[in-house]
C-alpha cells in the first residue's frame, strides 16, 4: 500500500500514513498521537484493546519518534485537528527518538547546533518553501528570457575581486581560493558570446562579521548579460526580476507567512524608486538629523542603509531603494566609470538592507587594466583581463543574495534564513 500525505487522506478510506510523533497521549484504554508530516498533521486514534499490537508499539513511543500508521481515516467533529482521525490498525515504529535536546524557546545557538530539528518546525518548512518558490520563480523569469544557466567554478587558482576576505586552501603543490563571487566568470561567459546569463551557487567570504546579515557562505543568484546600453538596463531588469519573484512568493505563501511571521508580502510596484548616494546623506540630514562624516560618504554606512528604508518609505511608499553613484574609491575596479569618474553601477536596498550589488563592467581591456593598476591589482587579474583582449560586448549584470532576501522575506536573521549556517566560529553540523 502507498503512503499518503496527511493532508491528501481520503475521508472513508482505509490508507496509510507516515510521519513524525508530535504529541502522544497514551491512556489506558485508548492512545493519541498527533502525526506530523511535510504536508500537515493529522490525529492518530487507537483503541488499544481492539487492537492489542497497536497497543505494544504505542508504549515503546516517544515524541518526535517516526512511525507508518494504517487504518481507516473517518470524519469526527470532536477532532480539534480539522475535525478528521485515522483509526489504526496497525503501526510500525521506524525510529525511536531520544529525549529532545531543543525546547520551543531554545535559543538560536542551541538551535543551530541541532539545526535538523529546529528545521522541523512549520516556520522554518514555510521559510525553506518560501525560498524555494522564489528562486524558481527568478530562474523561470530568466528561462523565458532565454539566458543560459552556468556553473562557474568554486576553487580557483587567484583571489577573485579584492583579495581580502578569500579562504586559501591548499591544493596539492600550491594555493587555491574559495571563489568570493563568480563575477569574473560571468564575465567570461559575455567574451565568450553567451549574451545572458545567470548562476545560482555558493559565494564564500572570510569575513570576520558577526552580524544579522553576514556569513561566510551564502548563496548568491548572479546574473550578467551583453549589449546594454548603461546599468540602468540592468537595473530595471533586476526591478522587473524581484517583482516576479515576490509576486509568486505572494501568491502561493503570502497567507502562510502573514499566519505564522505576521507580515504582509508586498509585491513591488514598476519603477523602484532611486537616488544618488549624496542626495541619499543629505536627505537622511534634512529629515531625521542623521549625520556622518564626510569622508565616510563615498559609501552607505550601516545606519544609513537603515535609515534609507524610512526615506525611502515615507517619500515614494516603496520598500525597495536604489542608491547609484557611489565613489570610484569604494567601488570594484571591474565597474565602468563615466567621464567624471562615477562609477555605473548601484546597490539595491530593501527594507533598510543591501541585497545587491551591480553594475555596467567595463569592457574595453586598455581601460579594464589602467583601472586595475590603479587599485594595486596586477598579475593577481591578469587571467581575468585576458577575457577582454580577444573582442567583448558591453555588458553588465548584479549579485542577489538570496539568504539576504529570504530574511528580508520573514524578518529574521540571516542564521535562522540559511539551511546551514556558516560563520567565524561555526562550522558544524
Ligand atoms: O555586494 P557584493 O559583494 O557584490 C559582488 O559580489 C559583485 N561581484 C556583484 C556584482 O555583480 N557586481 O555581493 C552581492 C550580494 C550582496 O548585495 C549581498 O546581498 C550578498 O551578496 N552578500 C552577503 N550575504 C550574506 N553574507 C555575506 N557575508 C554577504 N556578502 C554579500
Ligand atoms: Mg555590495
């Protein structure tokens, strides 16, 4: 016989389920147990003297034990669980719980450390759902666009971007690096005349952060794509991208995450609102008082990124923010610059958090490597500037991360939005 999930029984049935043991009250003459499985819960009744071998697995169990339970599944209105029952006639114990090491108010430490159980929750199922759907929804967006999904390599032979921030590892007779971003590959994919492009994948960062929305693995959902004319297309491309994905996140999960995270998914209206970094200073000044030093205003500073959500909310009634011109000096040197200087690219802010950063690249190799020179990089690049020595499009594209979406999505941190999370001083399970 063919298992069923719990919320797919048929009533009147004889059928057979399997699942979790949520609860479990074992009375003298009769037993509950409350299944759980992916797709619900479901009681369990059974009258222990009509069915004396039932009896005998019910008082080997423990809760969070998993058993297989057959019998008939029948209507019973005093039933608190959608007013349904399966009553067994038989069960098997498939495995036996220990004592539960978590607790419903354990904290996020003690959570992390037995994460396999803390993901058993309807939360964290809804959150991974959640991500699920967005992801395909992004992909599916790409797909009818014709890009090409690609998997760029993780080990590499140079630092990718800057340098800093890059676990080394050894790799046989010599170094190898964690890639920091498929960046230069993407790229690679434009010279060599894929057009569009998009990967979804690891990005590793050694960074010493201890914050809600840092790790040192996370998964990123990059793209890139030729023949733009400024890094407004990418821009409005991206725009055009979070609104599909929110949009499906929305539709098949918003009354869930409204339930069980008490927010509204609001799916982002065309265009999202943007703004030049200084005139971003000097609103955040004018209107909430905030203020930093100049020197530090080539780049958003972590409270105005989080300020910017409350300008950005109460000036346009919008969640999304993009900030563009940035300072040369802050920015990678792969971005291209206008005449002036200012580098063609930006970043997205949602809900006061940067989820992307992205950029028109510049193309043209004398350029690319005068650009390189100036930010020290030399032969470090060298592999990566050969790309644009044998003709390239223009071209230009963004890095998403995704855990950083998903918390944003729930508001939670970025260990609770990551299967497994992954920080200075965590590396199990
Ligand atoms: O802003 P980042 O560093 O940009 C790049 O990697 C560029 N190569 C992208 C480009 O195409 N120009 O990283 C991209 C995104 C960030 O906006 C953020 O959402 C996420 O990756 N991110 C992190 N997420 C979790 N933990 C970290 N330590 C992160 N660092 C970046
Ligand atoms: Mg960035």
């Amino acid at each position: 016989m063919k298992r069923v999930l719990v919320n797919e029984a048929p009533v009147g049935e004889y059928c057979r389920v399997a699942g979790f043991v949520e609860n479990l009250r074992n009375k003298r003459y009769m037993a509950f147990i409350v299944l759980r499985d992916f797709s619900g819960k479901l009681q369990l009744t059974v009258d222990k003297g009509a069915y004396p071998e039932v009896a005998e697995q019910v008082d080997r169990l423990t809760v969070e034990s998993v058993i297989t339970a057959e019998g008939r599944l029948v209507e019973n209105p005093a039933v608190k669980m959608g007013g349904r029952e399966l009553v067994v006639e038989k069960l098997t114990v498939e495995s036996i719980s220990d004592a539960m090491p978590l607790m419903a108010d354990s904290a996020i430490d003690a959570r992390m450390d037995y994460r396999w159980i803390d993901l058993r929750t309807e939360k964290n199922r809804l959150m991974l759902q959640a991500q699920t759907t967005m992801v395909a929804a992004m992909r599916e967006f790409l797909l009818s666009r014709n890009f090409v999904e690609i998997h760029t390599p993780k080990l590499i032979g140079a630092a990718s971007e800057s340098g800093s921030d890059v676990f080394e590892l050894e790799y046989f007779d010599r170094k190898a690096y964690l890639s920091q971003s498929p960046q230069f590959y993407k790229q690679m994919a434009m010279a060599a005349g894929l057009e569009r492009i998009f990967e979804c994948g690891p990005v590793f960062r050694a960074e010493k952060s201890f914050t809600r929305r840092h790790a040192t693995e996370f998964t990123g959902f990059d793209l890139e794509f030729s023949y733009i004319d400024s890094f407004r297309d990418v821009m409005e491309l991206e725009a055009e991208l979070l609104q599909a994905a929110l949009a499906a996140v929305a539709e098949k999960h918003g009354g869930e995450i409204e339930r069980l995270f008490g927010l509204k998914t609001i799916v982002p209206t065309l265009p999202y609102p943007q703004i030049k970094l200084h005139d971003l200073y000097d609103e955040l000044e004018r209107r909430y008082g905030y203020t930093v030093d100049e020197s530090e205003k080539g780049d958003l500073t972590t409270d105005a990124e989080q300020l910017s959500y409350r300008f950005s909310m109460d000036e346009y009634g919008h969640e999304f923010l993009f900030v563009t011109d940035y300072s040369a000096e802050k920015r990678a040197f792969y971005h291209m610059r206008d005449e002036k200087g200012i580098p063609q690219g930006y970043d997205l802010i949602w809900r006061g958090t940067e989820i992307t950063t992205g950029a028109q690249r510049e193309h043209r190799y004398d350029v690319l490597k005068q650009q390189a020179a100036e930010k020290g990089l030399g032969d470090d690049v060298k592999f990566y500037t050969e790309f644009f020595r044998y003709g390239c499009p223009p071209h230009g594209g963004f890095g998403l991360g995704v855990d950083r979406m998903t918390m944003l999505l729930l508001d939670i941190g970025i260990k609770e939005a990551e299967f497994l999370f992954r920080s200075p001083n965590r590396l199990t399970p």
